[in-house]
C-alpha cells in the first residue's frame, strides 16, 4: 500500500538564474510526481513560485520587497505556472487541481475540517491537489512567511505520512557546503536541536523566500505532526519514488510518537512570539510537570508589548524558552498583576495568564 505524502518544491527547484520558469526542472518534476502515483502513493503538491513566474511577465528582474507588488506578481504568476505544470502533468494522465489556502483554515476548526475534506475528496477522485498560500491577498501579518511551514501544516492536516522538500541542495549539511569544503551531509536526525537551527542559517537564494532554516522549521512541525520528513535535491533521479520509499535520499527526520492537535501546533510553530513570560521555578514545573495553567502568581517578569491573545514565549529563571502560549493579558496588564495571588486580582481580570489549552511546552 502506498503512502499519502505531501511534497513540496521550492521557487529555486523550478527556475533558472534569471529567475524564469526552467521547463526541464518542471518536465522532471512532473515525471516524478507521476511515478510516484504509479507506485501507488497519494500525492499533495505545495509548488511555489506564483512570483518568479510572474517577473518576466512584467518584465522585472529583481525579486521586490514590497508586499503589494509581490501580491501582484503572485497574482499574475499563480496562473501562468498552474497552467504550465498542468499541461506537463495532463501529458501523464494526471489531472491537477488548485487549492489555495490561508492561516485561518488551520485555526477555526470549521474550516479546518472543511480544507480537510476538500483535499480528501480530491485524493479520492484520482486528482493531484496542487496547494499554494493565497499570495495575493495575504500581508505580513497573516502569512506563513514560505511555503514550508504551509507544507508541514498540510502534512498534519491530512495525517499523512511523509513530508518530501524538494530544494536545490541535497539536504541539511554539517555547514554551509558553498562556504565550506568539508561539510558532510546529515542523513538521519532524531530530534531538532538549536544546534541544528544554527547550521541551518538563512534564506537560501534571492529568487526564493525560505532557504535551509525554513524547512528545518517544517520538518520540525512535520514530526510534532508524526510525519516523517525528508529534504533532498529535486534533481535528484526517482527523487520523490526513493523518498516515499524509504530510501535514504537526502535528510530525513523521525516522527515524534506524541501527536500534536492543529491548534496546538498552530500555536507553536505558526504564530511569531510578541514577548517573553519569565516564571519562576515553582511556576516552571507546574507547567511542564504538572499540565497546569499559567497564573499571575508565578510570573516574575514581562518583557515585550504584547495584546492580549498574542503569542507569547515563557521563560525560567534561566531565561530559557520552555513553553510558547497565547497569553490571555495584555502586557501592560500583566506588569500589574505580576506575583500576585488570583484572590487579589482585579475584578474582570482571567485567572489563567495562559491557559493551558493555550500552552504547549516545547523540548
């Protein structure tokens, strides 16, 4: 029986140094995708490049900066590159079709189910669902930042059980390979560290919005998720077969046994912090030993200007980051109510500082 992957393939997989649509990588994109259906594996492809594929168009060669001309780039891209990989894919008899999908469809239960189905069904139909973030209408605020983190989200979303990132290296190396000649790839990693993150560095190229560290952050969410995952070289022959396989293509990160909920990993790993939360000990452990809500007693410090219901990392008395949550004080008002014992708390004011629905303690 085959396995129900996500694959996902990066701007820089697909384009040439001029930052134009490269037909040959999509042609063996394609034929890959296709092999891996004739092997009996379900495929969901989250393809970026809407923008690159819109800069000839309108004959820019410089990747922009700002976000309303990058939405109108994606706006003329997103067609033109679903049009051309369909073409590619209809000439293996696959018939694709376009799911675009935003923040909110992993955080409102409805219309995460919704997404859900929708995708299920179109597995179910024989049709390769291409997903892409809606580019066009996001801003700095509500996007995801690049299509990996989307592709992890993906992966939990349909409980699938390999996450595939196809790039333009062959996985996470020792140290950057371009910068040094020794760097040795990693082919296994049990667990992601900031040992790893430090390697991982930053963005990978200028056609490009994620680069190294961004799919080590995704394969960190894949295996919160269960999902094992695997990044390799999309030039790779049988790449996406290899990989679905089992073979040892690339790197690849073990499943964690304890499966996140969508919200919970919503809240770890999609939402940017807007603080920090400093407890202390007794604070610490309650949380992390006990399943215990946050309260305004244990907090000894504020750092930051957080609303109320934004993000918020919670630190020891070490400083170090322990737990992520959605803070139910503002921070002004959590200055205020600082050690204070919930019987003395304003009138109006939650007992729980975060509660812990809201709370996931990282490792």
């Amino acid at each position: 029986m085959g396995a129900l992957a996500v694959v996902k393939v990066g701007t820089s997989s697909i384009t040439n140094e001029r930052g134009d649509l490269d037909d040959q990588a999509l042609l063996k994109l394609c034929a890959d995708l296709a092999a891996a259906r004739e092997h009996g594996h379900q495929i969901v492809l989250v393809l970026s490049g809407a923008i690159a594929a819109g800069m000839p168009a309108l004959k820019m060669h410089q990747r922009p900066s700002d976000m309303s001309t990058l939405q109108a780039l994606a706006a003329v891209g997103q067609p033109r590159l679903l049009e051309r990989v369909n073409a590619m894919l209809s000439a293996h008899g696959v018939v694709a079709g376009q799911v675009l999908l935003t923040p909110y469809d992993f955080v409102h239960r409805s219309q995460y189910l919704h997404a859900r189905e929708t995708l299920q069904r179109l597995l179910e139909l024989g049709v390769l669902p291409i997903v892409n973030e809606n580019d066009t209408v996001a801003d700095d605020e509500i996007r995801y930042g690049d299509n990996d983190r989307l592709a992890a989200l993906v992966s939990h979303l349909l409980h699938a059980e390999v996450l595939v990132m196809l790039t333009d290296t062959a996985g996470l190396y020792t140290a950057d390979p371009r910068q040094v000649d020794d760097a040795s790839l990693i082919e296994e990693i049990v667990e992601v560290d900031e040992a790893l993150e430090q390697v991982a560095g930053g963005a990978g190229t200028a056609r490009g919005s994620g680069g190294m560290a961004s799919k080590l952050a995704a394969a960190k969410i894949a295996s919160w998720s269960g999902v094992r995952a695997v990044i390799a070289a999309a030039n790779a022959p049988r790449v996406i077969v290899d990989a679905l396989d089992g073979k040892s293509v690339g790197t690849a990160f073990a499943a964690r046994e304890q499966r996140l909920s969508s919200r919970k990993l919503w809240i770890a790993f999609a939402q940017g912090a807007h603080g920090r939360i400093v407890v202390d000990e007794g604070a610490r452990a309650a949380l992390v030993d006990g399943n215990k809500s946050l309260l305004a007693a244990g907090v000894r410090e504020v750092d930051g200007g957080f609303d109320a219901e934004q993000a918020v990392e919670i630190v020891g008395p070490d400083r170090s980051v322990f737990a992520k949550g959605l803070s139910r004080y503002s921070a002004k008002q959590l200055r205020a109510a600082a050690g204070k014992r919930t019987g003395d708390l304003p009138e109006g004011l939650p007992h729980e500082v975060v509660h812990r629905d809201d709370l996931v303690v990282l490792p």
